[in-house]
C-alpha cells in the first residue's frame, strides 16, 4: 500500500527553501532597476487598482508574451516581476504583465475571470498571445489556453492564445485543500475540481510547455507530467521541461537572461 502524500510539505514553498524571502528581495530590487530603465506602458483592463498591465513593448509588432505572476493566488503583484520582461525585449518581443486582485478577497475563480479580462484588453493590439506564468500563474496561463474565447467574447478570434508555457504550474488544485495554503483560498473539494484546468475540456489548438524546477517536489512534478500527458492524449502539442538547478523560486530566473533556452523557447514560440 503506497504511504499518503504529505501534500503540506510537498506544497509548503516557502518551508522548503528557507532563503525564499531573499529571492523575493531580491526580484524587487532587480525590477525596480528595470523599471528605471524600460518604463512600460500601464494598460487598466478592469476597476480596481490591481486591475492593470505593466505592458514593456519590444521593436516588432509580432505575437506578445504575457507572464502571470505566482505567490499562491495569494501574495505579489506584477511590480516584482519587470526584470523578466528582459530577456525576450533583448530579442524585440514585447512582454505584458498583469496584476491580479488576491484571495481572500477574491476567489480563484475570480481571479481565472480577472485574466481573461486581462488577455481581452491585450487582444485590441491586434496581437495574438503566448501566456506564460509562474506557480500560480502556471495554473492562470493553462487555463487560458483552454478557454474558448469566440464562447467568451464574440469579437476575440479561436486562437488569441497559441501557446501556454506554464513554469512550476498548478493543474489540479484539489491537494491543496487540505493545506495551509488553503486558509487564503478557501476551496473545498467541489470548488477545487472546478478551478482545475486538469479537468477541463483540453484545448483544441495551439500548445502547452509545462517545467518545473530540477529541485522541487515530487508533486509538482506530477502535476506537470500529468497535464501534458493528459492533454496529449488529447491531440495537443504538449512538452515536459526540467530546470537544471532550480528551487521553485529560480525557476523563473531564466526569463530575464536572452540566450537561455526558455527565452529561447518562448522566442521560438513567438516567432513560429
């Protein structure tokens, strides 16, 4: 009989590396720098005062990379994140980040809504999309890969989103109930399955690169593995990543550098 998942200490990040809150630090001193020397445009895509985009335009007027920021649906925004921004400016691609309002204010679901108004208001470019995100936001760009958006919106085309590259991404948010990080997201069972873009129809177009850090859980690997197994299956163009080295939270490291291969593969990915 296999032993239970300890899903606490599989989920728990920031007991597993303890030097977390110096990473975190330390992405909002290198995005202030950022900042200071590629100002971007702030897009409003809804009310509140999270309801906006540091959008930091590239030299071409091709597809537009989004990264949707983690911290558990709980905690950040996309002031922490600018710095990543630059490693695809370096090739000319611009790069949208959005905020989002956190639980428990809002629900999961609410903020699956706030990212689709988000990805709306980044479709009057006229550009289509390739939606990245970290942790939490892994989970936010597969779900809107497999959102249909003519069913959502009438004006927006089948294909405004071509690819999802989910980087240490949350599927199935069912082992979280049970856990500490549920205290902020109030899920049960019901509303855990419903969130859950593991359960949903898989998307008919485009595709989905899922990594995870070389260091993480065992769950997190599974998580990864098993949507893109699952969507696979289902006829999606789907790939499963390692990044060599990384804890949950240098996983996303890579993005700010332009010669790294997940530059190189969103680039690919932009361009193709």
């Amino acid at each position: 009989m296999a032993a239970a998942v300890d899903y606490e200490a599989e989920y728990n990040n920031r007991a597993r590396v303890p030097e977390n809150a110096a990473i975190m630090a330390g992405w909002a001193t290198d995005a202030a720098a950022y900042r200071e020397r590629h100002a971007p445009q702030v897009i409003a895509y809804g009310p509140g005062a999270r309801h906006s985009i540091d959008f930091f335009p590239g030299s071409d007027q091709g597809p537009i990379v989004v990264f949707i920021h983690g911290g558990y649906w709980q905690a950040l925004d996309a002031s922490f994140f600018s710095h990543l921004a630059g490693g695809l400016n370096a090739h000319g691609i611009g790069v949208a980040i959005p905020s989002y309002d956190l639980c428990p204010a809002v629900t999961v679901d609410q903020i699956i809504q706030q990212m689709r108004m988000a990805t709306r208001e980044l479709a009057r470019m006229g550009r289509s999309l390739i939606i990245s995100g970290h942790s939490a936001g892994g989970h936010l760009a597969a779900c809107m890969l497999a959102t249909d958006w003519p069913a959502y919106d009438a004006s927006l085309p089948e294909n405004l989103v071509v690819a999802a590259y989910a980087i240490s991404g949350l599927f199935e948010l069912g082992p979280l109930v049970p856990t500490s990080i549920n205290g902020a997201l109030q899920l049960d069972d019901a509303t855990a399955r419903a969130a859950s873009p593991l359960f949903w129809k898989a998307p008919s177009r485009g595709s989905l690169d899922a990594v995870v850090g070389e260091n993480e859980s065992a769950e997190y690997f599974r998580q990864s593995r098993t949507i893109v197994e699952h969507w696979g299956a289902a006829g999606l163009a789907t790939r499963f990543g390692v990044v060599p080295a990384a804890n949950h939270f240098t996983a996303i490291a890579p993005l700010a550098v332009p010669g790294s291969p997940m530059t190189l593969r969103l680039k690919e990915l932009a361009k193709r």
